[in-house]
C-alpha cells in the first residue's frame, strides 16, 4: 500500500472532497440533518472553522480553517465520518459493506489540498459554490439547498444571482 504523507499547516487553509463509496448513492442529502448534526458535535470537541461547504448526493467539498497550531484536519474527518455513520446505523439506515466486513458509506480516501493565498481561497469557495451547477443538479447556485452560498448571500457577501445560470455563465476556476 503507499504511504500517502499529507502536506501539514498549522492553523492552515484547506479545501476537501469527501466521497461516498458507491458514487450513485445519495446518502448525503437523504440524510444532510445527521451530517450537520456530526459536524457540530466534533467541532464542538474539536474546533475548526468551516468557511465554504457543499453537500452532494455522493460526495462534499468544504473549505476549512484550523486553530492555530493545529494540524490534525485528518482526525476531525474521520470523527465527522464516524459520527455520521454512527448515527446512520442508529436510524436504521442499511450500510454498504467494503468488502472487509465494515460497513460504512463512505470511500476510504479523501483529496485536499492546503490553501495558500486569498486568490486561492477565493478560488476555491467559488468553486465549492458553484458545483452543484456543474453536476447539473441546478441550473442556478441559489437553487441548490445544502451549501453554504446562502450564507454568502445572507452576509451580503455575494448576490442571490452570483454566477448566473448554466446557460452561458462561465464556471468559476479552482478545479
């Protein structure tokens, strides 16, 4: 198996995407009120700043911000993972096997990578934002429910109409 070593930043900026294992599911949004659920209580224990995040069907991209002299972004997903699995199997729900006898929906591996500059994080929230229009699960940022943009907007920070519509809007950068 390969040592994947993770590039550590204290206090650093980070952009994630988290997969389900069976990329057909939708496990993510069937059950959206146990994943905030799971990311409250191990900030709670465990604080992070999350400052952009999308909920797919089968996958989520999130951008976040750890303490200062904090590096251990890997430790708070996997108790995000555990915990929402946890309370998954609480509610009954049938989880997929991984062929090791574990059940779990989600894939084994995770992709990040650390943010360096505000071009970067502008980048990457814009991104994150837009994604939902990119699988086409909308054609307008401001339809899809589960995604920080509406903070965004709420803040003033962005317009309810930010990147138009997939009709001719152009995607923004950061993939």
């Amino acid at each position: 198996m390969v040592d994947y070593r993770r590039y550590r930043v204290p206090g650093g900026t980070f952009f994630f995407t988290h997969m389900l294992a069976d990329r057909t599911a939708t496990m993510l949004v069937d059950h959206v009120g146990e994943l905030r659920a799971a990311m409250r209580v191990v900030r709670e224990r465990h604080p992070f700043s999350l400052l952009a995040i999308v909920i797919l069907p089968d996958h989520l991209h999130a951008v976040m911000r750890l303490p200062a002299g904090d590096d251990r972004y890997s430790m708070r997903w996997r108790l995000i993972k555990r915990e929402f699995t946890v309370r998954l199997r609480d509610k009954g729900v049938a989880l997929p096997s991984r062929g090791d006898g574990e059940r779990s929906p989600w894939a084994r591996r995770f992709w990040e990578s650390t943010l360096r500059d505000a071009d970067s994080l502008a980048r990457r929230i814009d991104y994150v934002h837009f994604n939902p229009v990119k699988h086409g699960y909308v054609t307008r940022v401001a339809a899809w429910p589960h995604s920080s943009f509406h903070a965004f907007v709420a803040r003033g920070v962005l317009p309810i109409d930010w990147a138009g519509g997939r009709e001719g809007a152009p995607a923004p950068s950061g993939d």
